[in-house]
C-alpha cells in the first residue's frame, strides 16, 4: 500500500466515531428524517466520497464487516483508506458482505446480498447508499416503527430499488438502508412499508 494513497480521517477517531454512530443510530430510530453530520466531525475529504459516506464507514466499519464496494467506488484510494482505518475485508462475492457501499447506478439490481434468517436476521447486509441528494425524486410515505403517522420522503431512486426492497422484504429478515449525500444521512430500516400513491398497488400515500 502506498503512503501517499492514505488520508486523514477523524480528528478524534473515538468521540468523532461515536458521535457518527448515534446519528446512525437515531437516522434508522426515525425513518425518512434526514440527520445532519456536523462538520466538525465529518473526515477531511476522500475523493469519491460524500463526507456523510466516509464518516459512516469509519464509524460502522471493522476488522469483522466485510464490505462490498459498488464499481464507482472500486478505487485503490478508497481500498487504502478504509482498509487502513477500519480494517474492514474488502469482498467480491456479495453474499459474504455485512456492508456494501453502492451508489444509484447499482440500485436495479438488490440479488446476492444477505437477507439474514429468522434465527439471526442482524446477520444481514446493510446498504450505504451515496446519492447525488436527499431530495428531488418521487414522493412516497413511510410508515411502521419509529414514525408518529407517516413520514413523506423524495428520494431520487430508481423505480426499480423499491421493487428490489419490496421483493426482499420478509421481516425479520430483509435489508437495511442508509441513504448518503454531502453530509446528510436519512435511514430506511427493514420494518418501514413504504406507501406509494392510490394508483400503485402498494396502497395509498
């Protein structure tokens, strides 16, 4: 590994990390409801990445969650840095993936990663999903666990990913999500039905 590919990351490894995993932990507690990552925590820049994508990966990456990346972010920086600052395996097969890292070109096609099983569904793969925004896509509604009624998303997804969500959805097994962009994450866990408008079959926004 060159030196040169190596880049800073957190400033204060531990409290910057925990400070990116309760944001985690509070974007999955309230779906669809964007959580700021501060600057003064978010790493110095790796390019190919959003700042909320880097930090996310520092905080929830280790030598036990081997990672999937996406081919855009298949770079020998990108590979140098997280393996270096995580110590995370970087996999080809998606089945052996606890993490992958995807952008929106990539979300046609869900086959392959971990749903988990009834016995051990935590064991599924979590997706980290850098997107070019938060916003700018088709409205749909989320509702389940965490939301008071129902929480109004526009997401600039392909049409395709919530059918790929939907077909793996078999709770407790499925997958769950965290959407990227600059330093913004919002959470989509398995247990949230996502509702469309009355003329989709998914029932009424």
């Amino acid at each position: 590994m060159s030196a040169t590919l190596l880049q800073p990351a957190f400033a204060d490894p531990v409290l910057d990390a925990q400070r990116s995993f309760r944001a985690a932990l509070k974007a999955l507690a309230g779906p669809g409801v964007a959580q700021s990552l501060l600057t003064a925590q978010t790493p110095p820049h790796l390019e190919g990445l959003a700042s909320a994508s880097h930090a996310l990966c520092l905080a929830l990456l280790d030598i036990d969650t081997p990672l999937w990346l996406a081919p855009k972010f298949d770079t020998q920086a990108i590979r140098a840095n997280l393996t270096f600052h995580c110590g995370c395996p970087i996999v080809s097969d998606r089945q052996n993936a606890r993490f992958a890292l995807l952008d929106d070109s990539q979300l046609h096609d869900l086959s392959g990663f971990d749903l988990g099983n009834d016995r051990y569904p935590d064991q599924s793969c979590t997706l980290l999903v850098q997107l070019p925004s938060l916003q700018g896509g088709r409205q749909v509604a989320l509702r389940g666990p965490g939301i008071e009624s129902k929480n109004h998303v526009s997401l600039p997804l392909q049409e395709a990913f919530w059918e790929e969500r939907e077909s793996r959805s078999d709770f407790p097994r499925g997958i769950d999500v965290f959407f990227l962009a600059g330093s913004e994450l919002m959470g989509l866990p398995r247990s949230t039905q996502v509702l469309f408008k009355p003329s989709q079959t998914q029932g009424g926004v």
